[in-house]
C-alpha cells in the first residue's frame, strides 16, 4: 500500500518539521508568497540508503551541489528571490519566498521539477479525538505506522464504500484480496460481505450497504479508519488508524421502526467467523444487548474465540449508564477476551450516557477502558448528510479498535491480550461533573494514551481484578501477573488506592516485574461497590491495574421461600409477607424502591432451558427474578419488570413480567414486591419454563364480527401484543377469555392477526430469530 498522505499536507510537513537551515533562511520572508521546489533526484532517504551508509557523505554532496545549482538558477531568473530552508531526507529541494506573480516564472527555472503551492493549516479540530488519545504520535512523519497494512473489520449495518473519508486513492488490494462481494469492494474497503437472516425479505437485507438504513457503521468505519486529511466541511479529519483496511460485514439487516437496522446472534456470530477467516487483524462491534450468561451467548464465544486466533476483538460498553446505572454493561461487551470501551467527552469527562459496570449476570470489571465519545465528527452516507457529529460508545470503540491497529503494526509480536493490556495499564484519569476521578467501573483503566500504550514497560494479566461479591468482613485474594513489556523489568513500587467504597486492597509494597503478585480485597462494613487501582510506579512511570468488587448482605437468605414445582398459575398474597427486601442490583437503577411486604418463590432449573419467567395476571404486585439467594444479584435485565424487545411497541414499559433467558441450571428466586403505594393483597401469577413456541391462532368464528382464538400453554397470550389488520386497514382488537374480536362489516375480509405470549416481552437478540414468539395468521374470512 502506498502511504496516504496528501501532497500538499506533505508540503507543508517539509516546511513545518524536516527542513535544514543553512544560514539562507534568517531574514524574515516578508510579504510574498511561499513555496516548496523540489528536484529530480530523489531524497537521501527515498533514495534507499542508511544515513550511515559509506554512500551517504557522497549522495549528499551530490545533492547539495545540484541544489546550489538551482538557486542560483532562481536568483539569476527571480532577483527579489530569498531562500529559507533546503530539504535533503525526505525531500530534494528548498523553499522559496518571492512576489506570488512570479510564481509561474519559476516554474520555467532550469533545473526546478515541481512547485508545491504553500498551504495555510489552522490547528487541525480534535473531531474524532485521535489527537486526545494521541494516535498521531504514533503515525510517523511519513506516516508509515499510520496503520499501514492493518485490517479493521466492521462488523455493523454496512459501510458507504464510496464515502470520500474512505477514499481509495493511494491504497492498493493486499494479496488475496478483495473477498465477498467483490463488486462492491475497494482498495480501502477491501471486504463486503452481508448476513442476514434466511428469512428475511427487505429488498437490500443482502447487499453491504442500504442506501434507506444505513448509516452507523459509515461513521464508525471513518472514525476507526478515514484517510488522514479529509475535508469535512472544511474541517480536516482523520481516522485513528488512516492507512488501515476496512472490511464491511454487514450483519445488521432488519429493518425497525425506531432502531435503524437490528441483527441476531447467528448472523453476527457468522459475521465474526467470516473476519477471522479473512484474516482481519482487528474486529469492532459497536453494538449490544444486555447481558445472558456468557456461556451460553454464541457471540461472546465467537468473540472469546476470535481473541485466542490472534483477532482484537473491540466492544461497545453500551449507553444505558443514564437509565440503569451501574452494571449496565451488556452482551457483548461482556467477553472476556474482548476490549470493552467507555465513552468520554473531549475534555476528558465521563459520558453521561457510558453503560457501567460489573456486568450485571457474570459481575465482571467491564468497560476496560475509555475513549472520546461525545460529539465526535465523522462520515455518513450522503443521505445523512455526508458528515455530522454522532456520540455513543458505538464512537469511543472505533476510536479504540484505531488504536488497536497502529500496535498491532507496531508491535507485531504482542499478543492481543498484551494489546488490551498495554491499553488498560496506561490509561489516563477520566473525570466526571467535578475534580474527581470516576470509578473503573465507568472507565475502565481510563482514557486510551497510544505514546504511553505505544511502550507499556510491563504488561497485567488479568488486566482488572473483579472479586465479586463478597460479604462484610471477609475476604478474597487474586494472582496478578506481571510481565517485562520492555524496559519494566526489576522494581516496582506497589499501592492501592480506593476511589469508592468500604473496604481495603492489600497488595506488597514492593513487587519485581516479572512475578506473580497476591492482591487481597476485603470487605469493609458498608454495603456497596468499591474500586480503585493497584498502582505501580517506577520513578516517573505510573501503570494501573483497575479493581472492583461489592460489599454485600443481602436480606433474602432470611426470608422464607416457596417452591414452584412445575409451570403453571399460583395464587398467593403479601398479607403477612416480611418487609426486608426493598431494592434490586445490578443494575442499580430504572427500578423502584418497594418498601411494602414481599413473598419469596424459589424454583431450580436441572438443565439449561430457553428460558423462565413469570407474569403476574392479578393483584398489586411487583415481581423480581434473582440469581444466588440475593436480591443484589438480579437475573440481568430479564430480572427486571420491563419490556426489553426492542420490536415491541411497548418496548421499555414497565410491565408485572421478569425473568431469566438462556440461563444456566442452578437455584432462582422470584419475589414479589407489594407494588409501592398499594396495600398487601392477593395475587394470581403464571410461571413458565423453556416456552420458545409462539400461541396458536385459529380463526373461531365469523358471526358479526371476526373470532380468532389464540392458545398458549407456555407462558400465555399477551393482550398488550394483539394487532389486527383488515383489508389492509389496522384496526384495534378486543381480548376476553381466550378469543381475538375484530369488528367488521358483512362480506369478504383479507385478514392478519399478531399474537405474542409473554415470553416475547423478554426476548431480545440473543435468542433470534426476531420475535420468536410471536404467530401471525393470514387468511380471507367472510363475515356474515
């Protein structure tokens, strides 16, 4: 690939850093215009020889000769001519300061190849925070690790390959490529390939980009990867890795109401499968879902499994920070292999919006770092506007897997969980509204330092130490590994330092790089999330290892519990329930606080079905789904009485339905709450396990009106799903005992009927395909 850098930034870079003053250039240059000549012959340094070469006095005078000869060709030709720098390494040539109507004479001196008009650059904006994160450090004045032959796959909703931040000219196809659909493929978009469902019928489900949906993975791919000195409206961008490949696979393709386009875990696993197989060298996925247990999510285990293969794997934390608040990290930020990252604003502040954890079901230490986030300026298809500002954590991790590019260039022989550790180790404090630094279970191990990351001296294994939950006064020990990166071997001096919290982290005062650490954390008295840093400095060298765990006393275990032998409906009351539990985690927020009387159920699941879950069908309560004998552990969202199909109308409600998806086999408890400002009573709840079938719909009768029975002996049909359409009109449906009532008038009726049960009220793309549990029926009835 050749290097992509602009002629005339190149100009400018001569002026600016690789000139040498020979006594010419003294005087100032006064008004004029200012230009760059070169010669024919090529620079010391394109020239192909060491500057310590036997060769090198000899070319050199070689060099200087034919430039005296030419200035003094400029002098005699252009009187009013000064010479200010002479160029000898990376260019052969000088510039030259003179009235700009003489500029096309001296194009006609003897001896002058080419004239580079002079640019003016003001302070190029931070628009993509690669200058914050100091990616441009890392470039190389001609920019050869600028991430030169790096592969960066985007696996999202389909990349603009005929944007202008994605220009093509300069690079070339490295052997083997392209692959997929080669018709849409460039020199910079190296690889398009689509996944979309088998069943799936949008017209453009199966081409790399729709020009209707998509626009997300645009954005991302320009942060990751646009060419360096791109116009954005007159704003000058780049990517963080600008000579980087871009490999679109679009395994996004469905398009929603209010979502742009959505994907299901087997196609982003194949997605996955296909980046590795092309040999891409990092991979981000700026997407989510919350989180199910890891061992059963196909996606952390592609991702997982990506990461061994020697693919860097980079992951969105998620932006639920504002609505759910600490573990609010979903899937698949959750993989542990995976780089997972955190969103700041471009003065270093804490997103808003930046998902947090532990991850709420396997209470890991995520995100694991941070990076800018807010406003960040990048591509999008001419649509959208060509350019415009996006925030997200979907922004921060392109900025990372950018970073990831350049080491991997760089340091060819790091593995990738060296990568994620040079990264973490290195990170810089990121702030939230106040002085005050914000806790690694919102940044990770800060915002991302490439010059610092770019010569890590010692790398961490693992690179945060998450243990758990633990309760008050006890406590809990972890190894760290600590290996010389270069440079880091021999003393260390050791701390912790806590930034939220009750409780302490022992760690020896003094360590040797390399060796294995003992890090013990105990629990103090208050309950609570603690985390801070083990830090290790060396004179002026600090590195960080991030920590987290949990002081918990939870109040369930005292409470008495009944069991649920089998599906089906219960009825029960809270008259005369105990008032222990009163709030819910992780997450620890978009919930309420049910200071009422509660009823414990427990039930045990022996193998690992599709799922479990219950809905209340009567009276004022409440219900929780919890793992571990703690209300402190919820079963994920899913625990949590909300709607989390993000294809539902009521997606978001809070609705009297939780439960557990994709759950491992092991001991849960249901508790329902009193709902707040209700008085104890009795209640009526349904109880299900393993339903992924959807109701049955039969039309009943056509009497007046239109009767379709719906059945579903799984978790039930849901009133809040039904939809109906009549001759191509929606109309509202009514619901009692069973049946489906649609209003129509006498005669021939084209007909379409929705029903869900309340399982698809949990389900969410972790389980594909979309709305599993949803039945449509299509028919012509006649109503009489």
């Amino acid at each position: 690939m050749t290097t992509k850098v602009p002629l005339l930034l190149l100009a400018a870079a001569l002026v600016a850093v690789c000139a040498a003053g020979d006594g010419l250039g003294a005087r100032d240059p006064g008004p004029g215009a200012e230009v760059v000549v070169t010669l024919k012959a090529p620079p010391l340094a394109g020239f192909g020889r060491s500057l310590q070469s036997p060769s090198h006095a000899a070319y050199l005078r070689r060099i200087d000769a034919a430039q005296a000869q030419a200035i003094r060709n400029v002098r005699h030709a252009l009187p009013q001519a000064r010479i200010r720098w002479r160029f000898h390494l990376v260019a052969d040539g000088f510039a030259v300061v003179l009235p700009a109507s003489q500029v096309p004479a001296l194009r006609r001196v003897p001896g002058i190849a080419r004239v580079w008009s002079d640019v003016r650059y003001h302070a190029q904006r931070d628009a993509g925070g690669e200058q914050l994160i100091g990616a441009d450090k890392l470039w190389g004045q001609t920019f050869d690790t600028a991430g030169n032959g790096m592969k960066i796959g985007i696996i999202d909703d389909g990349v603009d390959a005929k944007h202008p931040y994605l220009d093509p000219n300069g690079f070339q196809y490295p052997p083997g490529f392209p692959r997929g659909q080669v018709q849409y493929a460039t020199p910079k978009v190296i690889v398009q390939r689509t996944f979309a469902p088998p069943s799936e019928t949008w017209k453009y489900a199966n081409t790399p980009f729709d020009p209707v949906n998509s626009y997300h993975a645009t954005h991302v791919a320009g942060i990751a990867a646009g060419d360096h000195g791109a116009s954005a409206n007159g704003t000058l961008v780049s990517g963080v890795a600008p000579n980087a490949y871009i490999g679109n696979y679009k395994a996004l393709t469905v398009p929603t109401p209010d979502f742009g386009l959505d994907g299901n875990s087997t196609e982003i696993a194949a997605a996955i499968e296909a980046a590795v197989s092309d040999g891409m060298n990092v991979i981000n996925l700026s997407l989510g879902e919350p989180e199910v247990q890891p061992s059963r999510d196909i996606v952390v285990q592609a991702l997982d499994a990506a990461a061994r293969a020697g693919v860097v794997p980079v992951v969105a934390a998620g932006n639920d920070f504002d609505e759910f608040g600490y573990g609010s990290v979903g899937s698949p930020a959750n993989a542990p292999g995976a780089i997972t990252v955190g969103a700041t604003t471009l003065d270093r502040r804490i997103a808003g919006f930046s998902s947090s954890g532990p991850t709420p079901v396997s209470l890991q230490l995520k995100p694991d770092v941070s990076a800018p986030g807010v406003s960040i300026l990048s591509s999008l298809p001419p649509s959208q506007g060509t350019w415009g500002l996006l925030s997200g954590t979907s922004m921060a991790t392109p900025e990372v897997s950018g970073a990831a590019a350049l080491l991997r260039q760089r340091h060819p022989d790091w593995s990738v969980a060296q990568i994620k550790s040079a990264l973490v180790q290195t990170g810089d404090p990121v702030h939230g509204a106040g002085v005050a630094e914000v806790p690694p279970t919102r940044e990770g191990g800060g915002l991302i330092d490439l010059p610092k990351a770019d010569n890590p001296l010692l790398f961490a294994s693992p690179t945060g130490l998450a243990f758990g939950e633990l309760r008050p006064g006890t406590a809990a020990t972890q190894t760290l590994q600590l290996t010389d990166a270069g440079g880091g071997a021999g003393a260390w001096n050791a701390t912790a330092v806590l930034l939220t919290g009750s409780g302490t982290v022992s760690v020896p005062p003094a360590v040797t790089v390399p060796s294995a650490v003992t890090v013990t954390a105990t629990a103090g008295t208050t309950t609570g999330d603690v985390s801070g840093f083990v830090v290790l400095t060396r004179g002026a060298d600090v590195r960080r290892v991030p920590f987290w765990f949990a002081v918990d006393a939870p109040a369930l275990p005292s409470e008495p519990h009944a069991t649920l032998p089998r599906p089906g409906i219960y009825e029960s009351t809270t008259v005369g329930g105990q008032s222990k539990v009163t709030r819910y985690r992780y997450p620890t927020a978009g919930d309420r606080t049910y200071p009422g009387p509660e009823r414990v159920y427990r039930f045990r699941l022996t193998t690992a079905p599709a799922n479990a879950g219950v809905v209340v069908l009567s009276g004022n309560v409440v219900p929780h789904v919890v793992l571990s004998d703690s209300e402190n552990h919820l079963a994920g969202y899913t625990g949590l009485p909300v709607d989390l199909n993000p294809y539902r109308r009521t997606f978001g409600a809070v609705r009297p339905i939780a439960g557990v998806v994709l759950p491992t086999a092991g001991t849960y408890d249901v508790v329902f709450d009193t709902a707040p400002g209700k008085q104890p009573g009795p209640f009526t709840f349904r109880f299900w396990v393993g339903d992924h079938t959807p109701p049955r719909l039969k039309v009943h009768g056509t009497a007046g009106a239109i009767v379709v029975a719906a059945t579903d002996a799984g978790s039930g049909v849901d009133p809040a799903s039904l939809g109906a359409i009549v001759d191509g009109h929606t109309v509202t449906p009514t619901w009692h005992d069973g049946l489906i009532t649609i209003h129509a008038t006498p005669g021939r009726h084209a007909l379409i009927v929705h029903a869900a049960d309340y399982q698809e009220t949990k389900n969410m793309e972790d389980v594909g395909p979309v709305l599993p549990n949803t039945a449509t029926l299509r028919t012509t009835v006649t109503v009489r």
